[in-house]
C-alpha cells in the first residue's frame, strides 16, 4: 500500500513522496512552476536542457553521462509540461530503487546531488551560461517547436487551444513560439533562470521505498544552495469563461490527405470542482474511451471518421474533441458529433454505457496506481492544483456518481470553437 507525505522542505518548495515497495526503480522529480505566458514560454523551456548540457563538476554531457551510469544507469531528462495555465520546467530521474542495489549501497542521497548539482550549479562562462550549449539548444527547441505541424493531429489541437483561448494564457504553447525562442541569448537565459531560481514554486517528487523523512533531508542537503532571498507566490487558479453565443470557426489548410476537425467546449467545471467526478464520467461516455458515442457511433457504425475521441482539461475547464475525416465527410461528421452530444444533454444515453464509462474511469485511475509515470502525472497536476486526494479516493466518488450528475455535467458543456485544417485542394 502506497503511503504519501507532503511536506514543504522550504519556503515554497515542496516534496511530494510516494512511499512503495512495488516498484525495482525510484522516481525523482523537480519542477519550477511558472505561469503560461508568452513573454516567457520559450525561455522557460530552454532553461533545463541548457542545465543538463552540463555542470561546475561534470562541464560535459559525457561527464553527466558517467556519473549517472554509476548510479546502476540512472537517467536524468529535461521535462517541459503544462498543467492548466502553470508550466512546469525541469528534471525527472529514474534510479534502481535502493532495495535493489547488488551491495545495499545507497543511491538516493547520490541521486538527488546529482539533480541537485544540475538544478543549481551549471556550467557557465563569463557569468552566464555558455554560449555554445545555449545556441544548440536554441536550435534544438525551434525545431522542436517547427515540428509539430508534423504531427496533424497534435497540431489540430494546438492550433485549437491557441484560437479558442486567444488572450488567455492556456492558448500559450509550453515550447513557447519560435520568434521569441529565436530572440534568446545566453544573458537573458540566465536572467530568467534566476528569476525562477528566487521566485518560482517549486515541486519536488519521490517514489520508491525510502522512509520520506530520509528523501526530504536528501534533498534539503542537495538544494541547500536555491536562493531564499525571493517570494515563492503560489499560482492562481484559471479564470473561469463563458464561450460565445455563436461559435467560433476556424477554417486553415495545408497539405495533408485528411481533414482534423475539433471542437472546443467549456465545461463548467474544473478539478476543484464539487462535479468533477461526474464529469470524467460524462467525458467518458462520450469519446473518451473505446465504448463512447463518438467511438461507436461516429466512427464505427457510420463510419464518418477515422478517430474520434474527447478529453478533459481538468486544471482549466474545457474538454476538446478530435477527429480525422474526409473532406467530403466534415459537414455529416461535424453534425453527428454535436446530435451525440445533444442525445447525452438529454440523458439518452444506456445506463450499460453509463456503468461502463463508470468501470473505465476507475480502472484507470487504480492502474495509475501500479505505474510509476502516470502516478507521478497524477501528482503533479494534484500539486499545481493544491489537491492532496490519490487516485483511489477520486474512484471512490466516481463510483458514488448518479445518473442524473451526469446529464447535469454534460448540461453544462458549452461549445465555444470549431477549428477544421483540411488539404489545400479540398
């Protein structure tokens, strides 16, 4: 049984620790909390891969690369995510759990130096970082950001957010654009790494079977360094929207050989919602699994799309629709979707798919349990958010959701944005 502890190591900073003995690795984490804004995107998410380049003890990702295989071959990989309107930049680390070590040596307190030395101690020269690791990198993250048009799919949904939530910070992409990645130079890297060195929430995170007391003085001796000369100002919550009386629709093309149609809703409801459960409930029942209505009905049995799924962006309100279709088929596959969702306004929906999207919901949330990447997901978005309730205790609400929730949480959705990116002939 996974015990937890939350603890705050210093002012602003906190662990969040999973004590198991289910898993052979441990799992170490940190990440600065920023708010998603585009002045800052881009540089926020150069920051650690800059910082893993290389450190004042190991200047070289050989060097790094050395001390992490004699940690039995542990890895420490830059991390740039999202949660609502908060980015979060910085590591996450997988180690063999010292239960498992050949000689009983310990690895977790030579873990966190080592992520220690990478947050707090980077190679440097002039004061600043050095320029030839920041120029790469800078590369590295336009193309990163130039490549996501190549994937239609995630693209259809980045160009939603981004038109849906124009002015708003969650339109923000975490890469940031390439313009301001492009305006980066070593000095205004620095100065914004030690912006968010003063004045960033941090979030740290263990999992493995070391006592939490052992893995908080771990990292209060690794981190002794971080400035405490900064406030560390908890992030606001998301601000509530209402969508449109009308639609808005966005129409783009470029060259692909199938249309992406998605949708936008607000939902009305976020995490810290007291129908939060009814609506993972209501999001299942209509694309999020493989016994939805835009699964079996709009995919399978009239074959409109090619894929058509939902999912919930919990930390903000809003659910997003994607499918990919015919040219020809848009205008029957747009009109199907939105009649399976009037249907689930109306409750027409089987109390079989209601108890299924019920089974599925909870068996997704207890095999987080038994996977250490998603449960470190699960805690990080819990963090951002302020929440301490584990996967097990959010299924048991979902299993106490009635019928009559449900319907009240699809009530609520409200669609705001239609984008369509079709071919350049279509």
């Amino acid at each position: 049984m996974a015990e937890l502890t939350r603890s705050e190591l210093f002012p602003g900073v906190h662990l969040t620790a999973v004590h198991t003995e289910k898993f052979k690795s441990c799992v170490l984490g940190a990440s600065f909390l920023a708010p998603l804004d585009r002045t800052t995107a881009a540089c926020n998410a150069l920051v650690p891969s800059v910082l893993r380049r290389g450190t004042q003890e190991h200047p070289d990702m050989e060097s790094l690369s050395a001390a992490l295989d004699e940690l039995y071959g542990g890895s420490i990989e830059p991390v740039v995510r999202t949660r609502g309107e908060t980015q979060c930049v910085g590591f996450l680390g997988s180690f063999l759990d010292d239960a498992y070590t050949l000689d009983g040596s310990a690895i977790l307190e030579k873990a966190a130096g080592l992520l220690g030395e990478l947050l707090l101690r980077p190679c440097t020269e002039q004061g600043v970082f050095r320029r030839d690791y920041t120029d790469s990198e800078r590369q590295n993250l336009i193309d990163r950001i130039r490549a996501q048009v190549n994937d239609k799919r995630s693209y259809a949904l980045l160009r939603l957010k981004r038109e849906m939530c124009a002015g708003e910070p969650f339109g923000v992409d975490r890469l940031g654009d390439e313009s301001s990645a492009r305006a980066i130079t070593p000095e205004s890297l620095w100065a914004r790494y030690q912006d968010l060195l003063r004045t960033a929430p941090m979030e740290l995170y263990y999992c493995g079977s070391a006592k939490p007391e052992r893995v908080a003085d771990a990292l209060r001796a690794a981190l002794s360094q971080l400035p405490t000369d900064g406030v560390r100002t908890p992030l606001p919550r998301p601000a509530a929207k209402e969508a449109p009386a009308q639609p808005r629709e966005v129409v783009e093309s470029l060259d692909v050989t199938q249309g992406k149609l998605t949708m936008g809703l607000r939902t009305g409801s976020t995490v810290w919602s007291e129908d939060y459960p009814a609506l993972l409930l209501a999001n299942a029942i209509f694309g999020g699994t493989t016994t939805s209505r835009l699964f079996l009905h709009v995919r399978e049995k009239l074959s409109l799309c090619y894929y058509a799924s939902s999912q919930l962006e919990k930390l903000k309100g809003v659910m997003l629709v994607s499918s990919g279709v015919e040219f020809d088929k848009v205008g029957e596959a747009r009109a199907e979707i939105l009649s399976q969702l009037e249907a689930c306004r109306k409750g027409a929906f089987e109390d079989w798919e209601l108890e299924g999207a019920r089974r599925s919901v909870v068996s997704a949330l207890h095999s987080a349990m038994d996977a250490q990447a998603r449960l470190e997901d699960f805690w990080l978005g819990q963090a951002v958010a302020g929440l301490t309730e584990d996967p097990e205790a959010l299924a048991r609400r979902v299993e106490e959701v009635t019928r009559e929730q449900v319907v009240a949480a699809f009530s609520s959705l409200q669609l705001d944005t239609i984008y369509f990116l079709k071919g350049r002939e279509a």
